[in-house]
RNA sequence: GGCCCCGUCGCCAAGUGGUAAGGCAGAGGCCUGCAAAGCCUUUAUCCCCAGUUCGAAUCUGGGCGGGGCCUCCA
C-alpha cells in the first residue's frame, strides 16, 4: 500500500514518490501577521500539519517549512494606522499566531523563516532572474516578464490572452504586460526597505516564498502546500520565477486546502464573516475544532457553524467515553500473553484511507468503527475474565492513541477531558457541580431505601436543569445533555 | 465575460465504473427498579433529463441549483 496524493499541477491523484526516497521536503506558505488569524487559517495549518504528521508515521524523513509574510502592504498600512513600526506590528501578530498553532496543538515545523530575514537570497534571485532575460527593472521596480515564460498559467490552468481580455488588472506603467508581476517594489516615503541593486526596496509578495523555499529545501523540493486562494496567483507565480531561475522543476506536487464556508460562503476578511481562532476557543475546546475540521476531506470545502462544531464535540465526546471505559478496565485487568490482531487490523484501515490523499474523514469513519468493537467488548458478559476480549481491548485502546497522534487527537486523559468538558458546559447552567454531587448522594440514599419516587424525582429535577445522570457500577456519574 | 469546483438519508459526511462507510437525529429491542450510557436491529439508488456500458452516485452531453478563482486572501 502507497501514499497517492492529489496534486493540482496534473489535476490527478498520483503515487507519491519523493524525490530522495525516505525524505521529503515540504513549504507551506504561512500567513501574513498583521492580524489574528481565523478558523480558515486555522484549516490550512491543521491540514499540512496532518500531512506532516503522516508522513512522519509513514517512516519519511521530512523537512517541513512554513514562513512568516512579514512584509507586506497591509502590515505597512496596518502598522502606520497604529503609529506602529512595520516590525513590531509583525512580532506582535507572530506571537499571536504562535499562542493560536500551540493552543490547536500543531507540531512545530522543521523551520519557520522570516521573509524579512532572507532579504540576501531574495536579492540574489531576483538578480538571476534579470540575468536570465526574465526579468527586468523599471524605475525602481523589477518585475518578472511573464511573456518569457512559457509554462507560465500550468498550475491554475488559464489563457495568458483571456486573463488579459479579462481586463481587471490595472495596466501599470511600468510594466510591459499588464500580467507581469512584481519581485522587487522601490520603497515610497515612509515605508520599511533595504538596499538592493535597484535602490531603497522590498521584495514583492511572492519572490520570498521561492527564496525561503530554495533555502532550506533546495532549488526542486517535494511538496507545497496553501490554501485554494493561493493558486492564482501566488503559487503560479512561484513557479514562473523558481523555474524561470534554475531551469528545474520547482514543486512536484502542489497541495492545496480547500475553504471554510459561512453559510455556503467563503469566510473572508472583505466579506466580514470570518472567526477568529481565539473566539472560538473561548467556547470550544481546541482538540473539538480540530475534529471539526478533519471530519470533512481536506479537499471539500466546510461550512462553519455553532451546530457543527457541537456535532464534533458530541463525536469527540464518544471516543473519550469509550477510551474511559477502555481505560478504567485495563487498569484493572492485568496484561497477558493472549494476542489480538484488532489494533493492527484497525490500524491498517487507518492507513488505507490516510494513504488515500489523507482522507481523514474514511479514517475517522473507521476509527469510529473501532470505538463500538470496543464498547461491544467491553459490553460482554463476564469480560473482564475473557482474557482473549482483554486483550482485545487493550490492543485497540493501544492503537487508537497511537494513531490519534497522527490526527493530533486522543492526547488528552480521557477522564481530564470528559471533566474538563463537562465543568466549561456546566459554567452556563444554573448548577455547581457540588449541588450535583449532593443530589446525586440523596438520590443514592433513595435508592437504597427503595425510595424510587424521591429517586426519580432527584433525577428529573437534574434533568431539568440540562444534567443528565449516568449510573454504573462503580456509582452514579453525570454529564451535561 | 473566461476558467474551475460542487449537488449523496432529516442534518454532517466518505465513496471516481461493479451494485451506497461513518457520526448526529429517529424507530424497535437488550440492559436497567425506571432511565441514561453502551450494545443489537432498522432508515437513501445518490438534483433532473438523455446517452455510453453487461453494469454508473461514479464516464459523456444538456438542464437546474450552489460556490470559487480571475485584485489581497488559508
């Protein structure tokens, strides 16, 4: 069984096969910091980081690189709004973007570069490129002449002559094609810049992308990965100036996300209807927006909305009640010599749907499949002396977080989880858990006595107030309807 | 206007030629003092029409509906 990933470039699913085998080199254009980031950004970065945790559990050796824009327009005219530096409105949103990736539990990348710190190499590449006849300077300016690129449109697909004839693009003077795209921007008055060749500047958007990615993965690398938005022209873009520069194939396989949709449109900070990650961790737990977002294929877009994300905490919920379980019976229940295959059966369904183009939502199906074996052992009569069952069991809870670390899930103890869970749902009910805990031993007593009138009504009287009661054997537990 | 994507059970969502995963909700049952949880059983022929094929949700053409890119955007 292979990995088969689907690559916009070719507009196929296609067999992976890094270009050293055993390593991969994968760039993920990361945000620009001059804002919080929201639940889109919060997709794409969950995404790759799937991608990266899969590859890593597939034995590759993999090098992942995700930047930070931190020049740019918008940081400029966001910093100069605030009587801020450029820099330290950057730092500012860098931090924020780190507090936002740690809390969604992301694992770090292999590296995170600064545009701003690969000024050098940016320079060097754009000066390459002129060398090369494929691009030009112009009054301070240098822009890459998309006419002398022949594969120019390959990823996106389009007609050079059409995008013209579509005629949204601003004729710049001093450009010779409307379509060519800047490298290197002269500074006006007031704007951050650096020396170059072409005087005081900064690089233009999409030259620091293909520098950063040389850098560290070389001038040809494996995977790159973004958002459907970057496409057109960002993506385009990188491979007209990466390959115009060394004659190479720049990427070989393109990722792209697709969105996170507000009532069937796209979130947008223009359209105003975006989320940040922040808000929505103040009601939902970070691990419940991560199977959010894994429970539809990285490729489909995703409609955000409050019933869904309490549709993922319900799902969440019922692998950590059943890890519970799982867990409180194997404490009690010595290992043994009996085998069980459950956990590797599991496990390679597991990895026949991520080999797949990291179809998380076929794996989460099967996990789920897992979760109900489970709870169908443990359900057996006399279980916990079947020592074949146990084994079973053991096997699966084993299995489910082992592989729920490739999905960056089940991390948590089960019973911290459910409890953490419970005391943030319990915050906006007219209860405390101590008057819970009361009712719940004079119910007990109740029962005891045979009182079930006085029992049941205990038990109404919770429900009514959103407190479900759970008896078992070891006692009377309770969760939040 | 150009290019592209999508339309699967009440809801969410897999499935790209071989006879429709999974979750939530619903129904019946087991368990329970009664419940809840859990378990078992059960619920779709895939927007419409026409074609290709022994066979299509999956391919082709047309239609209807929704969305994206073409300007910054994950």
């Amino acid at each position: 069984m292979s990995l088969r990933v689907y690559n916009t470039l070719s507009g196929q699913k296609e067999l992976f096969e890094p270009r050293v085998p055993g390593k991969v080199g994968m760039y993920v254009c990361g945000v620009t910091v001059y804002d919080y980031c929201h639940i889109g950004h919060a997709r794409a970065n969950i995404v790759f980081d799937i991608v990266y945790r899969y590859l890593k559990y597939s034995n590759y050796d993999v090098t992942y690189v995700r930047n930070y824009t931190d020049v740019d327009d918008k940081i400029i005219n966001r910093a100069n709004e605030r009587g801020i530096t450029s820099q330290q409105l950057s730092e500012e949103f860098i931090q924020a973007f780190d507090e936002d990736m740690g809390r969604l539990g992301l694992d770090l990348p292999t590296v995170q570069p600064k545009a701003t710190e690969h000024i050098d190499h940016i320079i060097a590449l754009v000066e390459r490129l002129i060398a090369n006849g494929k691009a030009y300077a112009s009054e301070g300016d240098v822009y890459f002449a998309v006419e002398s690129f022949d594969d120019y449109l390959k990823l996106s697909k389009r007609n050079l002559d059409e995008m013209q004839a579509g005629a949204r693009i601003a004729p710049g003077e001093k450009k010779r094609n409307p379509m060519d795209f800047a490298l290197w921007k002269a500074a006006k008055p007031g704007e951050p810049f650096w020396e170059s060749p072409w005087g005081k500047g900064r690089p233009g958007w999409h030259i620091e992308c293909s520098a950063m990615g040389m850098e560290y993965l070389g001038e040809s690398f494996d995977i790159h990965g973004g958002g459907k938005d970057l496409v057109f022209p960002h993506h385009e873009n990188e491979i007209a100036q990466s390959e115009a520069a060394t004659g190479q194939p720049f990427v070989k396989y393109w990722l792209h996300n697709g969105f996170v949709n507000v009532n069937q449109e796209k979130m947008s900070k223009s359209l105003g209807n975006f989320f940040t990650i922040r808000d929505i961790l103040k009601t939902y737990d970070p691990e419940v927006v991560r199977f959010f977002i894994l429970s539809a294929h990285y490729r489909s877009p995703i409609d955000f909305s409050d019933q869904n994300l309490k549709e993922a905490r319900l799902g969440l919920s019922r692998f950590y009640e059943g890890l519970q379980a799982a867990a409180e019976v194997l404490a009690e229940c010595p290992p043994s010599d009996v085998e069980a295959t459950d956990g590797t059966e599991l496990a390679a369904k597991f990895r026949e749907a991520m080999d797949d183009d990291f179809n998380t939502a076929q794996a989460i199906g099967y996990l789920f499949e897992g979760i109900r074996t489970m709870n169908r052992l443990m359900a057996t009569k006399k279980f916990r002396k079947k020592a074949d069952l146990v084994a079973s069991v053991r096997a699966l809870y084993e299995t489910f977080l082992d592989l729920g670390k490739v999905l960056g899930m089940f991390g948590s103890e089960p019973k911290a989880w459910l409890d953490q869970q419970r005391m943030a749902a319990l915050a906006d009910l007219d209860i405390t858990a101590e008057q819970i805990e009361a009712l719940i031993a004079d119910r007990l007593q109740a029962r005891q006595d045979k009182d079930f009138a006085r029992s049941d009504a205990i038990r109404d009287e919770l429900a009514e107030k959103g407190i479900l009661l759970l008896d078992g054997a070891g006692g009377t537990d309770w969760k939040i309807k």
